[in-house]
C-alpha cells in the first residue's frame, strides 16, 4: 500500500514517528495473512463483540404512506459497548499486543471509541491513555464515567475548541513522546497511512455482513446505502462492500449544525478545500490561510474539521454523494426511531437516518434503503432530551 487514495492520504508526520508508521504497516500486511490472527480476531468478534450483528427492518417508517421504499437498519448499535468502534479497536489492540506495546493510547469524542478502547484494554490487560475535549467530556457524562471504570486514564483537552480535533493533536502528541512503547489507536479513518487502510480493513465486517444480509433477506442488494461521515469509519465499512456495485447508490451524511450556510457545521466534503490536516491529505474546513475552522454539531463524534481521504477520493470520482443533515432534523429523526420503532440511535446516527426517511418520502415503493446504525444513543439523552425541551419552550413562547 502507498497510502494514496488518488491524491489524499499519505503521511505528513514528524521523523520520530516514520519508523514506527512503516512499522506498523509491514506488521499489519503479515497479521492479514497470519490466518492464526485472523481467526483469534473473528473468534473474539463473534464471542466478544457479539457479531454478526442483525439486520432490522423498519416496518412503521417503512409502511408510513402506501408507497413507502423498504428501509432496513444494519445494527451496529447491538454490539458488545454500542457501537461500531469496538471492531477497530479490537483488531488493532490485538496488533499491538502481537507487536509487544503494552500502553495504548486513544483519542475519543462521543465516548464510543473511547470505550470501545478501553473495553478491549481490559480484556487484553494493556494500559490505556484516553484523551477527550472538556467540551465533549461534558456531554458525554456517562462515557466518561464508563471508560473510567473500565480502568482507562481519561485525560481532559482544554486546548482549542475542546472537541474531537484538539483530543487527536494531545493523543499524537504523547504518542511521540512514547513511541517506543505506546501504540497510538487511531479510532477513524483518518490520519498518516496506514492508519485509513487499517481501520478500513477492520470496519469491512459491517459491509461485508450487511450486504449477505440483504440478500438473504430481499434476495438481492439495496438500492441505496447511507451512512453518516465524521472521520468516517462506519460509513466506509459499510461502503466498502458495494463500491463495486454500480446499482447501488451509496449517500454519506455530513453534520450540517445550524445549517451549512451559517458557517456552523461540520461538512468537509460540502464545503471545504484539500488540505493537510493531521497527517494526511483530505478536504477540510479552513480559511485562506490554511487555517482550521471551527466545527460545530451536536453529534460529538461529527465535530471534526476534516474527513477520511478515502472519502475525498471518493467524493471526487463522484462514486459516493455526500450530503449534510442540520441538528434540528437529526433530532428530529432521533425522536421518531425511538417513537415509531423502539430504537434510540446515536445522535451520529441520527443523521443517517435522517436523510433516510426524506429520501423515502421521495421514491416508490420498489426500492429499498439500507441505513448503518453506527451506536445506539444511551450517551445521547441528556443533551438530546435538554436541546429538545429548549426547542419545544421556544416554540411555545412564539
């Protein structure tokens, strides 16, 4: 692998951390074809993680008018700590573990990936570092407390905007310092090569299941395919699986915040110019200068300037539509999951699903949508509930 994904990618990254990058992309070409990892690591995802997780399908929003499209949900909201994350966080562990790091390092924003990281630190008894903005620590209580008794050291950023990108800047940086012992799990698709490549490879289980799913289950594949994009892990899992099929529209929903014409939002891939950000090549929001804008969304895990290259790459070939959902419709669709199909989604995925069900109100009903429920939306329900009790009192004082 070189890293690229036509121009993006690569590794813009300081010369004490090249080494351990080259090595950690040869070690990972040998695990791939070690069939003893492989199969310690599909062991542990089906007895750990709880994998296959299931299909569902949505009758209520799927019958909502009579020529409603079939909607179906892959769940990743069902495994083992609530979302996607733990399969990436998982199968690196287990790299680090065969290459002899002890400290794992992390950087998290809604929680997830945090706690998937020190779930799988726990199970593997490796030490575990985490670091999380003030900001989204304070949103996101009770993944703070869940990654704190899992025994992880959570470290506070109160740098910069106290979000997603100022957690990555600390966990890079002590990364450096320890690099000899530490091994940085990078929890996107973002970042130096090999680390897109990497964790690519470990979320292509979600696609891969859902696409045999779906043909079980309408005895063909979906029409469309629509995942949300922060750095973008769930959605190329998910994607990975149909980028060869050219029937299959594949959507990819961005945090639109207050709206993408306000400037307060998080769409890289609507809005944004190539730039390096974090030790690749990608779109991101920055001003002339090149320097990174602020982001904002009320999707913690979406609060990210930047995005996946692979997602650049495929934004440009025009294979992937990218498209943005604003707060107000992710809570929206945050509400009627749980109301109309006693599913509580991740205010994350509350995206995906949002631009679902407009979609559906668009197409006929021979057509089928297929949704990643990236994480379920325990962690979501104070801010969730709070942002719609403040919605509802300014409604009623106009």
């Amino acid at each position: 692998m070189n890293g690229l994904f036509g121009e993006y990618g690569g590794a813009y990254v300081a010369e004490t951390l090249v080494s351990n990058l080259n090595e950690f992309d040869r070690s990972f070409e040998r695990l791939m074809a070690d069939s003893t990892f492989i199969d310690e690591y599909h062991t542990l995802l089906r007895e750990f993680v709880g994998r296959p997780t299931p299909l569902t399908y949505l009758k209520q929003l799927s019958t909502a008018s009579k020529e409603g499209p079939a909607i179906y949900l892959k769940r990743e909201d069902l495994t083992h700590t609530g979302a996607h994350k733990i399969n990436n966080a998982l199968g690196q562990a287990l790299m680090a573990k065969k290459l002899g790091k002890e400290r794992i390092v992390a950087e998290t924003g809604a929680g997830q990936h945090g706690v998937a990281v020190a779930t799988v630190c726990g199970f593997l008894n490796l030490n575990c570092v985490i670091y999380m903005g003030a900001y989204d620590a304070e949103r996101q209580r009770m993944n703070v407390q869940r990654m704190k008794l899992l025994g992880a050291d959570v470290k506070l950023v109160h740098q910069g905007t106290k979000t997603l990108k100022d957690a990555i800047n600390e966990a890079i940086r002590d990364w450096v310092s320890y690099a000899d012992t530490t091994h940085y799990l990078l929890g996107s698709a973002v970042g130096p090569h090999p680390f897109p490549s990497i964790v690519r490879q470990f979320q292509s289980i979600i696609g891969k299941e859902a696409k045999e799913q779906m043909i079980q289950a309408i005895g063909g594949l979906p029409d469309y395919v629509i995942a949300c994009v922060g750095g973008g892990s769930n959605a190329i899992g998910m994607f990975s699986a149909f980028l060869e099929e050219s029937d299959v529209k594949l959507i990819g929903v961005q945090a639109g915040g207050a709206g993408l014409e306000s400037g307060h939002h998080a769409s890289p891939l609507l809005v944004g110019q190539s730039g390096i950000v974090q030790g690749m090549k990608t779109y991101v929001l920055q001003d002339d200068d090149g320097q990174i804008l602020e982001t904002k969304s009320i999707a913690p895990g979406l609060d990210y300037p930047g995005a996946g290259p692979e997602h650049s790459y495929l934004k440009d070939l025009g294979r992937v539509e990218y498209t943005s959902v604003n707060d107000q419709q992710a809570l929206d669709a945050f509400q009627l999951l749980s109301r109309k199909e006693g599913i509580i989604p991740a205010l994350e995925s509350s995206h995906a699903v949002a631009k679902a069900v407009e979609l559906a109100n668009q197409l006929t009903g021979d057509k089928t949508i297929l949704v990643n429920l990236s994480g379920r939306g325990d962690k979501d329900l104070d801010q969730a509930l709070s942002a719609i009790e403040t919605r509802q009192k300014e409604g009623a004082s106009l």
